[in-house]
C-alpha cells in the first residue's frame, strides 16, 4: 500500500471556552483526492490553519513521508511543501499575476536580486501547462475569481507543493469554470500531488474524491473509500443523525400581496423586471451566473438606483435611495457576500446583531449593552447559533454561523419582506437544514420571503412560485406544483424543447 506524504496523529486545539479540535487524525496520499467533510463548526478550518502553520497543535504529531516536522509559521508550512488554495482567494490585486505566483521565492540573480525576467518566464511556463490563458505579466485586478484561482493552483505548483489543500475552491464558480478546475485536478493528480478538497457539495466529493474523512464536533467520526460508501452514510456521520427530508414540509398560507415591483430596470444589469411576492410566501429566483438575479435585489434594497421602474410594499409606493431607506420600508437584504456585505468583521456578535436596532437599544443616546445582548441572545437561539458567547468576534465563526448572524440582524428590525440571496452557499448540509427549517418559521410568521439561488434542489424544496431569470430579463413565473427540474433548467439556459414529430 502506498504510503501518505502527510499524517496527522493525536492532533487536539483549543481556544477559550472551545475546544476545536480532539484528537483528530488524517492521512493525505499522492496522487488521490481525500474529501473533508463535516457541518460548519466541526473543525475543518482550525484544522487546514493548523497544516499550514497559522495554528500550534496543542497536541499530536504531524509527519511529512515519515519524518516528524513542526511548523510554527505558515512559511515553514510552505518549505516543507504543503500549500492551500482557498475560497477566497489570498492574492494581491495590485501586483502581477507572475509576482503573486512568486511572491516569497522570487527567482534570484547574483547579486540576490529579484530576476524578474526569468520570474515571468517561469510563471508563464506554469501558466502554459496548466492551459490557464493568462499573461503572467498583467496584473492580477484584471482577472476573474476563476482565473484568480487558476493563479493560485499555478503558486501550488511554482513551490513544488506536495500537499495541496483546496478550501470550498468551487463556491463563487460557474459550471464551465467548475468542469475547467476538475481538468486541474485530475492534472495534480497525475503529478503526484496529495489533495485535501474541502466541500460541502456532494455532487464535487463524488465526482473527484478518491477518500474521505468526516469530521463532527472537532473529532474525526469516520474515514474509507468514497466508491465504497453511500451519501446516506457519510450524511449520518456529519451530523450524527439520519437527514432524511433536507427542506421541511409545510403548509402554506398565503395571503395578499405585500410588495409590487414592475419594470425595474438598470442601464448594464436588468430591464423590465416585474414580479410580486405575498404574506406567507417563498418566491424562488433561480437563473444562470450573470442573470441579474442579486442585481435586481441590490436595486430593490436601496445599494443601486434602478433607472426606471416602481415598487408597492403594502399599498404604498416607496424608492429607497439606500438600505436605510430599504429598512425604514420594511425591507432587508441579506446579501450572498456575507463575510464582506453582511457582518462588521473586527466586532463581536452581539454588536452585529444590534447595529440595525439602535434605537430598540439605547435610551437618550445612551447604548445599553445588556438591551444589545438581550436582543442578540433573543435571534441568535432562534437561529442555533454555534459560539462560545455573544462577545465572540464574528470573524472567528464558521461561514453557516456567519450567515446565522446576518439574518439574526436583520429579523431584530421586525421586516415585511426579507431578501435572502443563496442563503445555504458554502455551508453544510445540517445548517442547510436549520436556515430552510427557519425560512418554514418566517413565513409561517407571515413574512414575505424572496431567496435568491443557485441551488436547484433547494429552489424546488422550498419555493411556493419560481422567478426564472435569463440575462438580465424575467422569462417566466412558475407555480411551484410538479415543476421539474429540466424545466427551470431549458428556461435559465434558453434552451428550446423539440417536440416530437
């Protein structure tokens, strides 16, 4: 049997009041893909720091071809050959793409001086046989998110990684881009390399993983071959319980209609958009990457100013100028961008929770922090918030936490309408299931809700009327009773269905 490059034995870390990881092993082997699966929480992110040297392990070993190796920085990570591409991608926008691949292990010449010509050369070379289509010498700003990944799969190759480490690598690509990155695998594959590819999709895990590890509650609950092992079962051991009915069954009540919009259009993103949602409703949006889907919603929440078009919430015209305005009308957004567009990263929880309800929390401009936490606390346990405490710095929490805290925001300024936009992107199957069991609440509740995404299954399981959007256009408005999947799909893709002769 062939044996790892790298090994995790006994690895145990904790922080105050948490205790993130226990006693967690994991083997990486050349030239095989091992999916690590787990909910958000279960300490897959403490564990990738840990391996590329931004975390001590309090405890345990980790050995390299079976040589016992510490890194104590993310540069001792990175000599002993262990890289991490992430969702987000840790580029520099304003130098090259040849010097974002090199930068740290510049080429030197004689004289120790950076050889920018053979730096280019070689990024190049690296670029070439990856068929990226890139020029190393444009700077990085001028790429998309797909090709910014690309370089970073091109700065894996430039150190001669030979552990690659690839986090949520899919979540803001296109189909085309997806299929284009699997090509690249299967390339780092063939050259020997050890890949960790972390997702919470398990369409990805089959298509590409070779093993996997499931983590739950910071310890690691099981490991084998993927071909031998059934999703069910891999489900069960992420969230130590059978998920049988992802989307919750329930009985709607609509009632009569709260917000109008009709002809909202913009210059560049959308023309002509109409559609309205009712009390008590889901109104799915579903369409291609590019359809216009989150500009509309931007638009409608006062971020964009819509170049013609009017909007009704509950029987009054309103145009909100900002999201303030937006709020004040009883509309929130929570955007797809949570970590940039939805929390205040530096502050804690309670004061991210807090900050649209000002005025229910402080008295003759006073803030009264126990009023801040009492409302925190009151939408973070609605919502099964996963944290040491209130005080915890949102940064620190995991992407399904992160868009638990976004909502929480905004459900504590009591809104008509709530706009989620992909509200289940990069999170995992069980917090999937608490955010579409929530959404059931709301509406219930006799909010309107509009979730904006991606996801089929999801559009199908939980959305009362279906908005189907294709370059900027609506093209058509679905009752959600037996669609079918290929349905949206033609509709999204403008693909038109041959009859039979």
């Amino acid at each position: 049997m062939t044996e790892p490059i790298l090994t995790l034995s006994g690895i145990s870390k904790s922080f105050p009041g948490v205790r993130a990881l226990n006693d967690v092993s994991l083997e990486l082997y050349p030239g095989e893909v091992t999916a690590l699966i787990g909910e958000n929480g279960a300490g897959k992110s403490t564990l990738v720091k840990t391996m590329t040297g931004i975390y001590q392990p309090d405890a345990g070993e980790i050995r390299v071809r079976g040589q016992a190796i510490s890194l104590p920085t993310a540069i001792s990570a990175s000599q002993a050959g262990i890289t991490a591409i992430h969702q987000e991608t840790v580029l520099f926008d304003e130098l090259s793409v040849a010097e974002n691949i090199y930068l740290g292990h510049a080429p030197r010449n004689r004289l120790g001086l950076i050889d920018w010509k053979t730096m280019r050369r070689e990024a190049q070379e690296t670029l070439d046989s990856m068929a990226a289509g890139i020029d190393a010498a444009m700077p990085l700003k001028e790429l998309g998110i797909a090709k910014k990944h690309l370089v970073a799969v091109a700065r894996a190759l430039s150190v001669d990684a030979q552990v690659v480490i690839m986090d949520e690598p899919t979540a803001a690509l296109s189909q085309k881009e997806i299929e284009e990155l699997y090509v690249l695998v299967d390339l780092l594959k063939q050259d020997g390399k050890a890949i960790l590819f972390i997702s919470h999709k398990f369409d990805e895990i089959y298509r590409i993983a070779d093993r996997y590890t499931v983590f739950r509650d910071g310890e690691m609950v099981g490991k084998g071959f993927i071909k031998d092992t059934p999703q069910n079962e891999i489900v069960k051991l992420m969230v130590g319980r059978s998920v049988d009915q992802i989307f919750p069954a329930r009985e709607a009540s609509i009632g009569e209609t709260v917000l109008e919009v009709s002809g909202l259009s913009h210059p560049t993103e959308f023309e002509n958009v109409s559609f309205s949602v009712r009390k008590g409703e889901i109104l799915g949006f579903y369409g291609l990457v590019g359809a216009g889907r989150s500009e509309v919603m931007q638009a409608v929440f006062g971020m964009t100013k819509p170049s013609g078009g009017a909007m009704v919430l509950d029987g009054k015209t309103i145009a909100p100028l900002s999201p303030a305005d937006a709020v004040e009308a009883g509309i929130v957004y929570v955007p797809e961008e949570r970590g940039k567009q939805g929390v205040i990263t530096g502050e804690p929880i309670f004061k991210n929770v807090s900050l649209p309800s000002l005025g229910k929390t402080s008295r003759s401009g006073f803030l009264r922090m126990a009023e801040e936490f009492k409302l925190a606390r009151t939408y973070t346990e609605r919502l099964d918030l996963r944290a040491s405490s209130l005080s915890q710095n949102v940064s620190t929490l995991s992407g399904g936490n992160q868009q638990k805290v976004v909502i929480a925001k905004w459900l504590a300024t009591l809104p008509k309408v709530i706009i989620l936009d992909e509200p289940t992107k990069g999170i995992d199957i069980g917090s999937k299931a608490a955010v579409h069991e929530f959404m059931g609440e709301l509406v219930a509740q006799g909010l309107s809700v509009i979730m904006v995404s991606s996801e089929l299954p999801e559009v199908l399981g939980m959305s009362d009327r279906i908005v189907v959007m294709r370059e900027g256009l609506v093209v058509d408005i679905l009752e959600n009773k037996n669609l079918q999947p290929e349905t949206l799909v033609r509709l999204a893709a403008g693909i038109v269905e041959v009859e039979a002769a």
